[in-house]
C-alpha cells in the first residue's frame, strides 16, 4: 500500500493488464500494462458524480486474478477520484442514464497517468441500464470486473459475458451494451486515437 489511495488503484490496475492472459490476442494490453507499471502518478483534482454512490455495494471478493485489488483500490478511492462522463452523452442522455454512469480515467489524458498514446480506466454502469450504440476510432478492450453485461458488435448477436470475460471492438465499430441486474464495473483500455471522444450512433429499428 501507498500513501494515496490513487496510486494503489493505478497499481492494482497495473496488476490486472500486466501479463494478462488476453494480451496473446490483444497486444495493446500488453503496452497498457508496461505504461501503468512505468508511469509517475499525477494527482488530479477531485470531481465525484453521482454513479460512486454505486461502488458501496459492490462485492469486491472474485476468483478472477486480478479482479478483486481493482475493484477494492476503486471503491476505496472513489471519494477522491475525477469522475467523468463523455461530453455528448452528457448532453443527450436521459438523467436516469446519467445519474447511474461515469468512469474514472486512470491513464491517458488527463489520467491520473497522463498518456497520449493510451487510455485507460474503470467505468460503472448501473443494473439495467442500456448504453446505445456508439462508436470511436480507438481500439478498444473492455474487462467485465463485477456484474454481468451483454455486448452488441455492429449488427452481431447480443453476447452475454461474465467476471472476468472480455470484448475487443476495431477502430469505429459500432457496439452497443446491456446491463443486468448488478452494478456493472468495466475496465476499459484504448489505443490508437485515444483524443477523440465516443459518439452515439442511430440504434438499427
Ligand atoms: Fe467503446
């Protein structure tokens, strides 16, 4: 343990990439991990959104290594962290959706690990909640952390997933996210254009 309870949380989350078993098929999982482990911590101010209020419930015990440090440094530090929501989504979403999501950038710009060339952190999600269609030119992973969650890519089947299991989106594919009947807590990562932010696109009737 460190003195800052964000340094512990961009620890544990170094501990979750570094060496993980996806990055043999994703390999910017493994320059994630490398960039966490090697990076000096920035402390940023912070700015706590509704959604925190959902991490006192979340069970951090999980047999998925890695998993449960994350989930335990995330909530501990909640109180103090930056939270954010994406512009547009701010703008647009309803407020049912908005009091219930925000995600904490813990590297990237901005992060508590400033990086231009990869974004990363945790987001959470609220038990029911439908996250439409979007779409970005980063490559991304998510990491299901806590919760269940279904994921749509471009017009594929909606694929449940489990603790532990992870989604690989290319540059611009549009996905789509379903969430059951848990707080949902997702580590995402980017590479690429990490800049430019996500963007909704029109649900398919
Ligand atoms: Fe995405």
């Amino acid at each position: 343990m460190s003195s800052d309870l964000r340094e512990d949380l961009v620890a544990a989350l170094a501990g979750f990439y570094a060496g993980h078993p996806d990055a043999e098929r994703y390999p910017m999982l493994s320059e994630v991990g490398d960039l966490l482990t090697t990076a000096e911590v920035v402390i940023n101010e912070p700015m706590v959104l509704p959604v925190a209020r959902l991490l006192t419930d979340v069970d951090s015990e999980s047999d998925v290594p890695g998993v449960g440090p994350v989930l335990r440094t995330f909530a501990a530090a909640a109180p103090i962290l930056h939270w954010v929501q994406t512009a547009e989504y701010a703008a647009t979403l309803p407020q049912q959706f908005l009091d219930n999501y925000g995600y904490v950038r813990v590297i990237g710009p901005g992060g508590l690990v400033e990086s231009s060339v990869v974004s990363a952190g945790l987001g959470v999600w609220g038990a029911g909640l439908h996250y439409p269609r979007h779409e970005h030119p980063a490559e991304e992973t998510y990491h299901l952390l806590h919760g269940s969650a279904s994921f749509q890519r471009d017009d594929g089947p909606w694929e449940p997933k489990v603790v532990g299991e992870s989604v690989h989106h290319d540059p611009w594919e549009h996905h789509a996210q379903r969430f059951g009947n848990a707080t949902c807590v997702l580590s995402w990562a980017w590479t690429g254009d990490v800049v430019v932010n996500a963007r909704l696109v029109p649900e398919k009737s």
